[in-house]
C-alpha cells in the first residue's frame, strides 16, 4: 500500500492517468441525439460525433434497446464457439461490399493490424514470401500500435518509441498517384490508403486516383487496402467512400462507425486474400462478442430503417452551402472548404486548436486535424434544424475570433 503522501495531490507528479490528451474542461453525463449535457447542466451540440465514433448520435434508442436486451441474455463467450451475431453482421457486410470475408475487432488499429497481417500472409502463402513492404501515405492515421504508427510514419506518431516496425515506405500524398509506382520494389506486398484522410485534415483521394492506385496493384501483383474506419459506414453518404468511385480495394479495415460508440471493427477482405487466414493464423479474445454483434447489427439496421445515407446526402450539401457562407464571410479566418457527405473539414488561416476551444466555450464541439483544419463530424443522421444551430455558434465563434486576431 502506498502511504497518504504519495496520493496527496500536491506531492504528484503525475495524475493517475497518463496525461496523453490535453483534455477539454468538461465532463459529459448524459447524451441524447446531438446534443451532450455536462455535469454542470451545461448544453452543448456535438458535431464531432466522439470523433466519427456515434454516428446516430447519442443514445439511439434502437441502440439503447439493444445493448439492455442484450445485456440481459449474453455479452461474452469465445470465438471458440459460434456467434451467430458474427454470422449475421458478417453476412451483411459481403452483401453490401466488394468482400467476400471478414474478421471482427474491437478497435481500429487491431482492424489495421488485421489487414496488414493479411496482406503478407497472401503473399507468403502464394509463393511471394519476400513482399511483405506496405505503401502508405504522409498525413495518414492507422491506429497507435507499434505497427500501425509505423504506417502512419510521422514523428508525431514514432518518436521515443523504439526502432520503427520495419514494412512501411511512406510516400508523399501525390496529387497524381501515378508517382507511386516508383516506389514498388519486389519486397511491395500492398498500398494502403485512406480514401477520405481524416486526421490527416479531411483530404480526399479522388476516384481517379484509386483507380491509378488500383491498376498500379494489379499490375504489379499486389494489393490494395483501403481504410475505411473514418470515412466508412455512411460519412461519406455511400456505406462505404470508396463506393463513390466503385474502384474496390483486395482489404478493407473499418471501426469507429460500425459500433455506434460501443468499441468494435472489422477487417474486410475478398475471399483471394482471406482464405489464407487459417484456422490459428489469428484471432482475438474479445472481437466479434455477441454484445458488440448485437450492435453491430442494430446500427444497420437503423440505417435502412432510417434512410440515413440520404439524409446524409441531404445534409451534406446543407452544411457545404453554408460552411462556404462562413467562409465568404471570414475569408480572415477560413481559407478553404473541403470533404464528402458530413465529413467536412475547414481548413484555417489560424492554429485549428484556437478555433475547437472557441467552438467549446459557444458549447459547440469539433475536433481538430492535421494541415490547419478543424473536422466537421456530424452524426449521420443530423437534422437541417440541428445544422442552423451549429452554423450560428460557428459564426459566433468566428466573431469572438476575429477580435482575438
Ligand atoms: C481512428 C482511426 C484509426 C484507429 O482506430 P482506433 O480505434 O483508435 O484504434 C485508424 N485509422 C483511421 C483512418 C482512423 O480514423
């Protein structure tokens, strides 16, 4: 046991969690749609969605109604048994994707893991055991795994974290991507990209570039993987954003979305590349849990029940007219207007962190990003009344920035 000093307060160095987030001042009790209430009654209107995590807002009551049935019945049992949660979700997914398989995760990262894993494993397993490298891209976010920060690259991500987890070649986010086939060598086993980059400050790949991308990987025997896990279920106002072009990569890692704010993500991939994931190959404790098939499930549910891809369509070109409104407006401020369906960034003449607290004290919440821009990460299916609330505390914000500037 340790002694009253070493739990006093002012004797600590550290708080008994690890600072690693410069937290905002508040703590939300309770959620309902849009809207999040702190424990000091506070209000506020949440467009950044726990970072593209609740995309049917908070406390959806189809969602709410299926964790507590659930809950009642079954969380836990093993992936040594069957899950017919799995089957269903799983089943669902091929039906309304490129893929044929899947493996299911509880976070992205391990869903990025999972499609790395893949990746070489095809190539082993098909008499190519030397490909093993990964093309992936600067500004790219894939997770906070020792191999993941890899294939994100950035000192931000690698520093102080040991010798890098060899298999990555970062290159340029090309305007053209025919660049990038520069880079293959007989050791390339797949490019990795995200069609949409969010962390990155919401820059989108055009389809003209995943079809180079696309034709750079079959001619040269190798595969392709998109990251979905932001920009998938429904951001884009295709399931999948990737689908706005139809140009379909071999492995497909997605999260965020799919669970609805309960922890779960899946590695998507055609049956060519999964069939070499054999029995102990992988696996996972707690991936694939039938709580998390429950929900799962239950988010697709509502999005058919819902419409809510044309909702996010609809709102979509709402907010891109009025966020160029604000800009005209600002032109101080704002210098451009940029992403799909309601992933939308605003890319700033000031410090993004600036304008998120800003934002926080008018009791609206963003999130930041990479190349001086400020996400917009709505849930899906937002309202056109919830979005005039958003733009007039945006313009408040703008305001009290300008005097501060
Ligand atoms: C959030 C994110 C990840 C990592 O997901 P975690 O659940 O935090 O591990 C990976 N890739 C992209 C594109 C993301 O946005």
């Amino acid at each position: 046991m340790k002694n009253s000093q070493d739990n006093n307060q002012e004797e600590s160095l550290i708080p008994p969690i690890v600072p690693t987030y410069a937290r905002m001042d508040a703590a939300f009790e309770s959620g309902k749609g849009v809207r999040l209430y702190d424990d000091k009654g506070n209000e506020y209107l949440d467009f950044g969605s726990g970072i593209a995590v609740n995309c049917l807002g908070h406390c959806h009551p189809t969602l709410v109604k299926t964790i507590t049935g659930q809950a009642q019945k079954l969380w836990h049992t093993s992936n040594i048994y069957t899950i017919p949660g799995q089957e269903k979700l799983a089943n669902r997914l091929v039906n309304l994707t490129f893929a044929d398989s899947m493996f299911f995760t509880n976070s992205g990262a391990e869903a990025v893991e999972c499609a790395i894993k893949m990746a070489r494993r095809y190539h082993h397993e098909t008499g190519n055991p030397d490909r093993y490298r990964v093309i992936t891209f600067e500004g790219s976010f894939h997770g906070r795994t020792l191999a993941t920060i890899a294939a994100g690259g950035s000192e931000k991500l690698t520093k102080g974290f040991g010798p890098k987890v060899d298999g990555f070649d970062v290159l340029r986010f090309y305007r053209d991507m025919n660049k990038v086939e520069e880079a293959i060598t007989s050791e390339t086993a797949a490019i990795m990209i995200e069609p949409v980059q969010g962390e990155g400050g919401i820059r989108p790949v055009s389809a003209e570039n995943l079809e180079i991308l696309r034709n750079i990987a079959k001619k040269h025997g190798i595969l392709l993987i998109y990251d979905e896990i932001q920009c998938g279920v429904g951001r884009s106002g295709k399931l999948f954003a990737h689908q706005i072009s139809g140009v379909t990569p071999d492995i497909m890692p997605i999260a965020k979305g799919i669970g609805g704010g309960f922890p779960l993500g899946a590695c998507l991939a055609t049956e060519k590349v999964a069939r070499h994931m054999t029995v102990g190959t992988h696996g996972s404790t707690y991936g694939g849990n039938p709580l998390a098939m429950a929900i799962g499930n239950a988010v697709l549910d509502v999005f058919a029940a819902e419409d809510i891809l044309a909702n996010v369509v609809k709102m979509s070109d709402k907010l891109k007219i009025e966020l160029l409104k604000l800009r005209k407006k600002y032109p101080e401020l704002i210098d451009m207007v940029r992403g799909i369906g309601l992933m939308m960034g605003i890319k700033l003449h000031i410090d993004p962190r600036d304008f998120v607290v800003q934002a926080f004290e008018n009791k609206l919440l963003l999130v930041g990003a990479g190349e001086n821009t400020v996400r917009i990460l709505p849930p899906l299916n937002v309202t056109s009344e919830d979005i005039d609330d958003a733009m007039k505390l945006l313009d408040k914000t703008c305001q009290n920035l300008l005097k501060k500037i």
